[in-house]
C-alpha cells in the first residue's frame, strides 16, 4: 500500500511551515523595535501599543525556542533507539 503523501511532499510541506513561521517571528521582532523606536523619538504612539508589541514579540520568540528545544530532544531520542 504506497502512502497517500510522499516523502518528498512532506518535506517541502513541512519546510514552508518553517519558513512561514520563521517569518512570522521576524515580523514580531520587527514591529516591536519599530515601536520601541517611535516611542524612544518621542513620535506619537501610545506605551500600551509598545508594551503589547513587545510581548507579542518575547511570547512568539519563547515558543520558537520551546519548539526548537522539543524538535532536538526527540531528534537525541531517536538517535539513542537501537533499530
């Protein structure tokens, strides 16, 4: 029986789910420092909108790193299977 998806789809599936999230970090980041910037030139931007901005920015990154954190401990628990 041949599997629905192939090996390959499955990668290029799962890279542009990376890259897109990757992405979307980035973006996080970016508006956060663009906002900390406003506020630091004293252009017209409420603090609030800089506070949210930067949470946003810290909780993606700390779930990109929780992610990244359990993707190599399952890559280390793999490694140590005997096949």
């Amino acid at each position: 029986m041949k599997p629905a998806v192939s090996v390959n789809e499955t990668t290029k599936s799962f890279g542009s789910f990376l890259k897109q999230s990757i992405s979307e970090l980035n973006k996080s980041q970016v508006a956060s420092d663009v906002a900390t910037e406003k506020l630091v030139k004293g252009e017209q931007i409420d603090l609030h909108q800089v506070m949210i901005a930067s949470q946003k920015a810290s909780i993606t990154l700390q779930t990109a790193i929780e992610v990244r954190n359990k993707a190599v401990e399952a890559y280390q628990e793999m490694m140590r299977m005997q096949v």
